[in-house]
C-alpha cells in the first residue's frame, strides 16, 4: 500500500522539480543507487520495471527505502496494462509512470488514489488525461517535442502540469529551457545515473550530480 498520497507525491515533485528514474537487476547496486541519490537530495524514484523479475527487485528497493529513507517516495514506470500497476501498487509503489496513455491504469490507480502519470505526445491526449483525473503528465518523448511544445500548450492552459522525460540533461542550459517553459519537474534518466558511474560504482559522484542538479533547479525555479 502506497505510504503517499498523490496530493503528496504531487507536491514533492512541484518541490523538489527531479525525478530520477533507474532501472538494475542487482538489488544491492540498486540500494547504493537510491542512497547515493537520497543523499544528494532526492525524494523521489522512479523505477523503470524494464527487466525479468523487476517486481521482486522494487519490492526489496522500497523495503529498504520506507526502513532506512525516510522521506523517499518510490514509484514505478514503464508500466503498460492495469494488471502491472496492481501488482506494484500492492507492494506500495506511490505513483504509476506509463510510457503511454491507458484508461485502464487510469482507472485502477484512481480506485486506490495513487498518483499515475501517463506519457503524453498531443493537446488532446493530455486533455484527455486531465479528464481522467491526472496530475502530472510525462510529456515522452521530451526530446522530441522539447521546451517549445511545452510552453505552446501551457499558454491556454496554464493549469497543465508537465513532467518531460528523454532528451532532459543535468547541464543548466538545458533545465533552463524547461523550466522556463513552465514544466512542473523533469524526469532524468541515463543522463543522471550514467552507464559510466554503474560501471564505476561512483555513488558518491552521483551523490554530488544529483545535488549539484537540484542546486541548478531550484536557482531556475526561484
């Protein structure tokens, strides 16, 4: 069961402006991972359930966070029918992440008021998902829609809240674009929690680029 309401993911996400998503077979790297990213201030995780048994690897990560991290909000994503999001909310996932838009998961994760963010590539598609009940929307592929888009459909509907994931950089050029466009948070991958930092088991340089990032945001935010 979720520890979060989506009122409370919600303002964490609007807060803090970052959500880091990652995905590691290896529960052990996958703990050093999320420490590594509490410390540097993170309060949020997505994890990308993209691997066999990714369900037993998020059951042992949000164990460990509810036991040792308090404050951090674990989520899922890359979520694709209602079933997923059931099973991941059954072990206490606190927001459901969709590479797309599916009633289905809308209405599952709106049963037990969990927050779900679907990804989104059009204005009736993100009305659509308002009309479900979201509040957030992952705008993917942000790369190829970009800041632009973003500040296009925010000028008559200034209430959208958008999250974009893909084509989102820790360089302060790039999250100045975003923000600037009105986003309500980023969703960062590969580009925070590099291969080369995995390969290295470099946590204590991700520590020091999750919070140099959030530095960076909060300064665009203010």
């Amino acid at each position: 069961m979720a520890q979060y309401s989506r009122i409370e993911v919600v303002k964490v996400m609007q807060e803090t402006g970052m959500v880091p998503l990652f995905y590691h077979s290896d529960i052990e790297l996958g703990k050093k991972v999320l420490k590594a990213c509490y410390d540097g201030g993170a309060r949020l995780m997505e994890f990308t359930a993209r691997g066999d048994f990714a369900f037993e690897v998020f059951s042992e990560l949000n164990k460990f966070a509810i036991k040792e991290l308090p404050g951090m909000i674990m989520g899922v994503g890359s979520i694709t029918d209602a079933g997923a999001a059931s099973m991941f909310m059954q072990m206490g996932a606190n927001f459901i992440v969709t590479p797309s838009l599916r009633e289905d998961i809308a209405i599952v994760c709106n049963r037990r008021k969990v927050l779900w963010s679907p990804g989104c590539g059009s204005l009736t598609e993100i009305n659509k998902a308002e009309e479900l009940g979201c509040e957030v929307v992952k705008l993917f592929p942000g790369s190829t829609y970009g800041p632009g888009f973003v500040k296009a459909i925010r000028g008559p509907q200034p209430w959208t809240s958008v999250m974009p994931t893909g084509g989102v950089s820790t360089e302060e050029s790039n999250l100045k674009g975003w923000f600037d466009a009105g986003v309500t948070c980023v969703g960062m991958g590969s580009k925070l929690i590099s291969k080369t930092i995995l390969e290295k088991k470099d946590y204590k340089g991700l520590e020091e680029l999750v919070k140099n990032t959030l530095e960076i945001i909060q300064r665009l935010k203010a």
